[in-house]
C-alpha cells in the first residue's frame, strides 16, 4: 500500500510541475491528482520540496543509462552513433525530461546542483572520453577542443526535442527523430574528421 501511494505521488507530479510551474502547483492538487491525502506528500517525501526532487531524480536516471558503460566502439563513428541511438531512445522513453531542464536551467531549484548538473555532467565526461579516444586513433582532427566536440554533439542530437515546441508550433514541420538523428551526426562527422578521413567517406 506504501509503495502504491508513493508511486501515485510520483506519477500526478510529474506532468503537475512543468505544466504549472513548482510555485504554481499546491500540494492539494497533487494529492487530489494521485488520489490521496496530502498528508501522504509529507510523510513519504517531507514535503512538495522532497516530491519535486524525488521526480527529478527519476526522471534522471535514464540519462545514466546513455553512459552505463563505456562502449567496445571500433571508431568514433560509431562512438558517435551508439550515443545518438541512445539519447533517442532516452527522449523517447521519457518524454518529461526536456521540460524539467526548462524549467531548471530558467528557475534552478536546490536540486539543479546535486541533481541535473550532476547526471549532465556525466553525459559531458562520457562524450569527452569517446571524442579524445576518436583523436588519439587519428580519426578525429588532432586539433580538435575535445570539450566544444562533446558539448556539440550532446547539443546537436538533443536539439531535436528541445526544440519540440518551435519545430511543430512555429516551423511547422513534424519530422522524425531518426531523420533528424541522421543528418545531425552526419553534420557531425563531417566536421570532427581530418581532411583525410572526409575524402575517404565522400
């Protein structure tokens, strides 16, 4: 019964928070949502603060999962690749998420630190080890910035959803993750690549 309430907590809360914001949703109506007592907020959670990181750090954990284990790739290309299939998988798993790192990066909470930059940096340092791998092979440039290689390929394969709301409201143009996902990586490799290794894949 304890584990039932929890996870009904958890599942009102997570499309209450970004829709109204964390100032803006009340506790009664999680409660009322979950089909609880709000009492139950403050015993399972300590509060709408303990739910809200609770959310968060769930919502998380899939990005853990884009980095479990560092890949037996046999070149960057398909270092590159591993990590886009992955994000999409994560997105699409978890269509939440962008909107709780809106709402995060524009009003960080006390959780942006412990939470959301912790597991985003994870994904930073993963990058940045494939990427320096795909340059000591000499796939990559040699005079490549590992970190700006990592932090554009992390911002060319989730711009897809992130930019969810402008591409189907203003642009007006659905696509499709797999479409997009192609074409960035291919923008991607394009650019990482040495002179060489751009003749030889052209």
């Amino acid at each position: 019964m304890e584990k039932d309430a929890k996870e009904k907590l958890l599942a009102a809360a997570l499309p209450l928070f970004p829709q109204y914001g964390y100032a803006g949703v009340s506790i009664r109506a999680i409660a009322e949502a979950a089909g609880v007592n709000s009492a139950a907020i403050s015993y399972y959670f300590g509060g709408k603060e303990g739910l809200y990181g609770a959310v968060l750090e769930r919502l998380f954990v899939p990005v853990d999962k884009v980095v479990a284990a560092k890949p037996h790739c046999q070149n960057g290309a398909d270092f590159v690749h591993l990590f886009a299939e992955r994000a999409v998988a994560m997105h699409k798993e978890n269509p939440y998420l962008v909107k709780y790192m809106y709402m995060e990066m524009i009003n960080p909470t006390k959780f942006c630190d412990s939470i959301v930059k912790k597991h985003l940096n994870g994904v930073y340092q993963f990058l940045s080890a494939g990427v320096q791998q795909a340059v000591d092979q000499g796939e990559f440039r040699p005079d490549l910035d590992v970190g700006y290689a990592a932090f554009s390929l992390s911002a060319l394969i989730n711009m897809f959803f992130v930019v969810k709301p402008i591409r189907e409201r203003v642009i007006k143009r659905p696509g499709t993750e797999v479409a997009y996902v192609e074409q960035a990586v291919s923008i991607f490799l394009q650019g990482v690549r040495g002179q060489e290794h751009v003749s030889q894949h052209t």
